[in-house]
C-alpha cells in the first residue's frame, strides 16, 4: 500500500474532527442565553411569591379595615327615635361619618372610601393601591386591593352563655 492513500485518508478525517470543532464552536453562547432566561423566569417567580403575598396580606387589611369602619358606624344609634319609639335606627349621617373618621385615622385616602347606611346597616367599601416590589421589574408597579363589610346594630342580649350560676 502507497502512503498516498493514507495520507488522503489522514487528511479527510483532519478535516471532519476540523469542521465537528467548528461547528461544536457555533454553539458557544447558547448556555449563557439559557441562563439569562432562567435567571429571569426565576425572578418573575420569585417576583410573583413575594408580591402574591403582599396582595393577600393588602387584601386582608384591607377587608379587617372595612369590618372595623362598619362596626364604628354601626355604633351610633338615633337616640332620639330609640327613647321616643324604642325601636333601634341608625343615625345615617352620623354612621357614614364614624365610618369615614374610622378609614381616615387609618390612613386611607378619601376617594378610596364609599360608605352608605339605609338606617338599618353600614356597608363599607375600601380601596387601596399597593406597591410592587419584584415584580416592578416586569413593569407591574402596583396593584389595588378591595374590601367590603357590612354591619348592622346589636342591642340587647340575645343568649346567654351557659354555665354561669
């Protein structure tokens, strides 16, 4: 056997490992755009736990918030009608502004309150706007939180509790 040959089979396969190094080469890169997506996937992630729990906290105070304001209005009775009729009425104006009073010391801004009272009841609506943490890096920068309560007066007892001599 001649060496040419062996050299033409020699050179053949430099080139294949040559052209499979190259090619092997395109690829450098491709795993670091996998972990920029990653990284960014993960902090989306993390972005929506910890603001996810920020919404639910927001809306529970939200909710506590309201049930208080309605509570405060719930408090004040017409005790003019009560002596006069002995039945139980709500002093609307007085109701709707204990309520109000109540979400103000609380910090909410005034446009962000609804309250109304039919003289039975005080339904109370509350907004709020909580900032982002995380997720502002995707460009969400706040969401609003709502919350709703109704209260009604409770004169007199009703049960007792058992038990008791």
């Amino acid at each position: 056997m001649s060496a040419a040959p062996l050299r033409r089979a020699l050179a053949r396969a430099e080139r294949r490992v040559g052209r499979r190094l190259d090619e092997a080469g395109d690829d450098r890169g491709a795993m670091s755009a996998f972990v920029v997506v990653l990284v960014v996937a993960l902090l989306l992630l993390a972005g929506l736990v910890v603001d996810g729990g920020r919404a639910v906290n927001a809306r529970a105070l939200a909710l506590d918030d309201a049930e208080q304001a309605a509570r405060a209005g719930a408090n004040q009775v017409d005790l003019a009608h009560l002596r006069q009729t002995g039945e139980v009425r709500l002093d609307r104006g007085e109701a709707e502004r204990a309520a109000r009073a109540f979400l103000v010391a609380r910090g909410y801004d005034g446009g962000a309150v609804q309250v109304a009272s039919d003289g039975n009841s005080v339904t109370v609506e509350v907004s709020d706007r909580v900032p982002t943490v995380l997720l502002s890096l995707a460009l969400v920068d706040d969401f609003t939180v709502e919350g709703t309560a109704t209260a009604r007066a409770a004169v007199g007892i009703v049960d007792e509790i058992g038990g008791a001599p």
